[in-house]
C-alpha cells in the first residue's frame, strides 16, 4: 500500500502583485502578478508529485476547499496528476496578498480571512479519511487550523490513522502542535522548526543539544523519526537507529516558501523507499534545497536536483547498531 494523502485543513491562495514604488491611497501601477494555490499539505504533495512524475505512485490530497474559488488549486492538482480528495465547502478559499515594492525592497502582506469549518464539514472530512485509509500506507497532516476546528483535531486523526496501520507525518505549529506532541499516541514523523518545537513545548531549546534532547524525548514516547529543521543552517533528525545533522550547501535563495514542505516530502517519501536516516536527511535537505532556488512549492529539473542533493552535508552524530537494520 503506497499511496500519499495529504491533509490540507486551511489551504490558502497566495496573490503576489509587483508595484514598484507604490503609495498608500493612491492609484499605482503594477508590473506583474502570481496566483499560487498554497498550503503545507498542498505543498507536499506538489512536491510527492514533482518526484514521482511518470512513475505512477498515487499522490492525494485532501482537506477542505471553498467553493468560491478553487480554480487555481484544481489546475495545480490536474498538471501534476494529484487525485483531488477536496471536501469543497462554501465560501472562499483564504487569500494572501503579498504587495512587494522591488525597488524598495519592501513586502506588505495582507492576510484575508477564508473559511470556519462546521462540524458537518469535520464529520465529511474524517469520513473522507476513513474511506482513504483503506488503500493509502501514508498520511501528511499538514499546516494550520482554520477557525472552528478544535487544536486536537490532529491528535484524534492521529489516533485512528495509526490504530489502523497507517504512516502519519505532521508539520503544524501553535495549539495543534503542542496537542500533537502531548497526546499519548505521537505521529509516526514529526518536522516542526526550531521555533514551532520550543513554542510548542513552552521552553527554550537554545542549543543543538537541547534539540536533540527534546527531540529524543519524543522518540521516547513513540514517534520513529524526528526532525527539527533550522532554516539555513539545515536540520537535526533522530530515529531509534541514528542520530543525524544535515547542512545545507549555500544557493541563491528565490523564495524560501515550501522549504520546510519539501523537507516533509522528503522524508515521507525515503520512508517509503526504505532509505536509512542519513540518506533520509539528504535526500530531505536536497529536496528543501532545490525549492527554495525556485518560486513556489516545486522541485527543480532531476539533474539539477542530484548535484544538490550530492552537496548536502550530512553528519552522523550517533548510531545504534541494534536498530540499523529493523
Ligand atoms: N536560506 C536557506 N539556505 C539554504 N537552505 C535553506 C534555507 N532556508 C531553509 N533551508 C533548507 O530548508 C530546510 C527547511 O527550512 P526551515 O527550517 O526554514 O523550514 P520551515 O520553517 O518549516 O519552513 P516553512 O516555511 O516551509 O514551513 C532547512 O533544513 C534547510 O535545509
Ligand atoms: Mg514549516
């Protein structure tokens, strides 16, 4: 069973518009605009999608989707032949508008709101999970809650995805990561930054020991991979069997929205192949790597993608024979 659902609660478009030197209250020209449908699970599986093109393993996305303007995230979804899984719910979709000033290097955003899920839409959503789980081996909860969803929300999924067998990846932050790390039954992997990690703990993991040390306390309690990414300093990643640093190379960084995302799709899709930790955490960094030089949640070309990914500084800081080869 290898198929991917990613589980998109609170999707958002992204509208970037260029206009340089614009003023306040006044009638500005602009230069260009982008239209991006966005959101951490649908990142993920554009991303799932971008590596497995033409090798025909199922890649699905999920979650809710306003009805007012889907558009753009049904032709993402159709290009890169993801099955789309959306509830669609009435209303709008959220959108962010990012107004950037090229000449002063200067970006406004403006955050609109977009849905409040019902507890209908809930009810629909986890039915549509059930339904997914019965021939899909892994799960991608991914991002934040919309209003209207309790923060344990993931926790419950959790719960059952893993009751039934399934793989179960998590990336959020706030409230939903805090239930999520608190639960008696964690995640299979959990990426949080360094940031979210001690936000969520409520404590300051000032040091790379301190990381690996609450990242180690979660494998204690049942998670099998961990990952603490750190912006351009890379990423620690921990699993019963190593202890592992990955550094990224330096490169000229487009747009660093959907680092963390291909991180995820990194490492749920080494899950699946059966890579070890260290191959894991670089294939994860090369796949971070080659979407920040890029606009959008998408990886670069393959040979492009391999000379990243063989630049990925990768450490091992500990290893537990025992575990190697399970
Ligand atoms: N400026 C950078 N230069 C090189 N690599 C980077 C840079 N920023 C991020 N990365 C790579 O991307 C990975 C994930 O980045 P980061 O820790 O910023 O994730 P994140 O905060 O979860 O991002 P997101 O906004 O997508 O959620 C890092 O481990 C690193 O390998
Ligand atoms: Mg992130």
């Amino acid at each position: 069973m290898t198929g991917v659902v990613t589980v998109t609660l609170n999707p958002a478009l992204d509208l970037t518009v260029h206009a340089a030197g614009w003023q306040r209250g006044q009638v500005n020209a602009g230069q260009g605009m982008h239209l991006a449908a966005g959101g951490k699970g649908v990142n993920v599986a554009s991303i799932l999608a971008d590596l497995r093109a033409g090798q025909g393993e199922g890649v699905t996305a999920t979650g809710l989707l306003g009805d007012e303007n889907p558009e753009r995230f049904e032709t993402l979804l159709r290009d890169k032949g993801i099955r789309d899984a959306f509830l669609r719910v009435p209303g709008p979709t959220r959108v962010g508008v990012k107004l950037v000033d090229p000449a002063a290097q200067e970006t406004t955003d403006i955050n609109l709101p977009g849905l409040t899920a019902t507890p209908q839409d809930l009810a629909a959503l986890d039915a549509r999970l059930d339904e997914l789980s019965a021939d899909h081996g892994a799960f991608v909860l991914a991002g934040s809650l919309p209003p209207g969803v309790d923060a344990d929300v993931y926790v419950r999924w959790v719960e059952r995805l893993r009751a039934a067998g399934r793989f179960v990846a998590v990336d959020t932050s706030g409230a939903a990561l805090s239930a999520v790390l608190a639960a008696p039954v964690l995640p299979n992997l959990i990426k949080p930054n360094e940031h979210e990690l001690a936000a969520a703990l409520g404590r300051d993991l000032p040091t790379e020991d301190a990381l690996l040390a609450a990242a180690h306390d979660l494998l204690g309690r049942g998670a099998d991979v961990v990952a603490v990414s750190r912006g351009e300093q890379g990423a620690l990643l921990v699993s019963r069997a190593a202890t592992v640093r990955a550094r990224p190379p330096r490169v000229p960084v487009v747009s660093t929205v959907g680092a963390g995302d291909a991180m995820v799709a990194g490492l749920v899709s080494a899950h699946l192949d059966g890579l070890s930790l260290p191959d894991a955490a670089r294939r994860a960094t090369g796949f971070s790597v080659g979407t920040i030089t890029r606009l959008g949640a998408h990886l670069p070309p393959r040979a492009e993608l391999d000379t990243l990914t063989a630049q990925v500084e990768v450490t091992l800081l500990s290893e537990n024979k025992e575990f190697q080869h399970g």
